[in-house]
C-alpha cells in the first residue's frame, strides 16, 4: 500500500531537505561548454551573516571545505569545547558552530555527529540556506578571455551549545541521551539466548539436511 503523501512529506522533512541540498551541491563546477579548455583560478564566497540569530561575534568557527581533514577539525574542536580554549572575556568556550557549502555539506554534518559524540550534552541548532559564490575561469588556449562565474550553492549553518538553546527555535534539536539497558531488556535477552545454544553448529547441519529433507516436524523447545 502506498503510504500517503502528506505523511510522507511531515515525517522525513529534515532528511529530504538536507538530501535535496546534498544532491544539489554535486552540479558540475565547470563552465557547460568546452570543460578542457578552463581551468579554475579562484573561488570567493560572499559574506553573508550567520542565519542563526544571537551568535556572538567571537564565536569559534569551524568553516569546512571540501578539501578539509575531518580529524584536524574535529581534534582542534574537541580540544577547545572540552576546556582548553577561552573566548575574548576569558570565560570557557561553550559554544561552536559549523558552516559548509556545496560539496562540504556533507562534510559538515559528519564533523557535527562525531562531535556530538565525542563531548555529550550539546543543544543543537541547524540552518539550511544558500551562497553566492564568484568563480573565475581561465582559459588553457592561449589568447582566449576567461569567464566568471556567480553561482548559488547549498549551505549549513549549525550550532552545538553546552549552554540550553532556545527549543522553539526552527532546526533545534536536544543533546542526545544515552539508552541504558533496562530489567526488562535483560530478561528479554536471558529468554532468547537459551534458544539460540540449544543445537551446535553441526547438530543444526545434520538437523536441516536430514530431517527437514524427510518431512519430520520441528522439535519442541
């Protein structure tokens, strides 16, 4: 059965949004017409605000490229969340946000997760909006103008906040909770694990080719 599409629209919004700005973020980067013949020079984005309201100015401000490590960010991150960095007050670091556009959407969201992960607690908040970015070609035929190029682009902007969020805030998200096993949970696994140590590996063999083959019924637990 189809499922309706209203309820598929309200319960997978985030994720097809962020699907949308990935698959956006991989058109092509070269001019549409004679590839081989330009090559790019330069690439400026324009300095637009962050579109999270209430950022301080001296925020740290992790800006993710395309081309940039994963564990050079996250090692200088996790080193000033976890206490080794101050702001221009003296006072603790408790905030950090990520931005990244185009191909380093996907970048971003990853160095958030490992993140979150790596120093528990962090309120989040996550926008979606898009750059305008300059782009100069050169040409590889001697003589030949270049061509510039404005391009609009995908782009995330997330803050992690030890500090509590506003939770009516568009894109919040809670500081993940750990799940402890509860009671039940291991009761549930001391029921099912006798069932699965009652035949070895070779009576279950000989089980499935001889008696299955002849018809005979399955043994009571």
């Amino acid at each position: 059965m189809t499922e309706p599409r209203g309820q598929m629209k309200s319960s997978n919004a985030k994720s097809s949004t962020i699907m949308e700005l990935q698959s956006a973020s991989f058109d092509p980067d070269v001019p549409s017409s004679g590839q081989s013949n330009f090559r790019r020079v330069s690439r400026t984005e324009d300095s637009s605000p962050y579109p999270i309201p209430g950022l301080a100015a001296d925020i740290l401000h992790m800006r993710v490229k395309e081309g940039s490590k994963i564990r050079n960010l996250l090692r200088f991150a996790t080193a000033r969340m976890q206490g080794e960095g101050k702001d221009s007050n003296g006072t603790l670091l408790t905030q950090v946000v990520f931005t990244g556009s185009g191909r380093g959407v996907t970048k971003t969201i990853t160095c958030v997760e490992i993140l979150k992960r790596k120093v528990g607690g962090l309120h989040q908040v996550s926008k979606l909006y898009y750059k305008t970015v300059k782009e100069v070609w050169e040409s590889q035929q001697p003589g030949a103008p270049g061509i510039t190029m404005h391009r609009t682009v995908p782009a995330i902007c997330i803050l992690l906040s030890k500090d509590p969020l506003d939770p009516q805030e568009t894109g919040y998200q809670s500081p993940q909770t750990l799940r402890v096993p509860t009671e039940d949970t291991e009761r549930g696994r001391a029921l099912i694990r006798p069932a699965h140590c009652s035949f070895s590996q070779q009576g279950a063999k000989r089980f499935c080719l001889d008696d299955l083959s002849a018809g005979s019924p399955l043994p009571s637990p």
